[in-house]
C-alpha cells in the first residue's frame, strides 16, 4: 500500500469545497428549519447521491485538474451531505415516532440509491454524447 502526497492546491481545493458545502448545507437546514422531521438532512443527503456519481463520472468535470474534482466531490458534497446527522436525526426521532423513523431511514438509503442510479446513468449518458 502506497500513500500519496498531493500538493497544497488539492489540499486547498478540498477546504474551499468543504467550506462552501458546510455553509450551503446550513443554508439549507437553516431554510428549512426542521419540525418532527428531518427534511433538511433528507434533502441534502438525496441530493448529494445524485451528484457525486455525476461529479465524478461527468465527462465535463472529468477534464478538470485534480484539485478542481477533489473540491467539488471530497469537499463541497463531503461536507454538504449529512450522515452522521443523519444517525442521531433518526435516533432522535425513533424516540418520538418509532414508524416514522423507519420510514425516514427508507427513504434516505433507498432513495439515496435510486438516486445515484440516476446519477449514474445520466454521467453515462453525457461520456456516451462526447
């Protein structure tokens, strides 16, 4: 196992990203103010499996320079998803409503991955119009 080092840009790209993820996830949650349940994680964690396979399969951002695709994929939907708010957000709810915590955890994980699906076949889609 080999560990590579990569230059200061990258190391700058994923923190700009993660900023600006941290802050549009708070923007969002802040939006929309959660009540009994967690809407604001659910959106933000559906949304970023949507775009990390396009992020990272996309042939547009695949021209991109390595610190340019880290920023967008490893620090702005690194920070921008939520899982582990999602875990206590559905601890928490269990708490109160049990059913409708179940019904949470289904929709983010099979949601998340009809999401990425579609994700998925839209990066293809674009790779196979190039």
């Amino acid at each position: 196992m080999s560990i590579k080092v990569h230059d200061a840009n990258t190391y700058l790209a994923i923190g700009l990203g993660g900023i600006a993820g941290s802050l549009s996830r708070f923007g969002i949650s802040t939006f929309l103010n959660a009540t009994f349940f967690p809407f604001a994680t659910l959106l933000v964690n559906l949304v970023g499996c949507f775009l990390l396979p396009i992020a990272s399969n996309h042939p547009r951002l695949q021209r991109l320079s390595a610190p340019y695709r880290v920023a967008i994929g490893t620090g702005f939907l690194g920070s921008f998803t939520t899982f582990s708010t999602f875990s206590v957000d559905t601890w928490q709810l269990f708490q109160a409503h049990p059913i409708t915590a179940f019904g949470y955890v289904f929709i983010s994980v099979f949601g998340g991955l009809a999401c990425a699906f579609l994700g998925f076949k839209l990066a293809r889609k674009k790779v196979e119009e190039s």
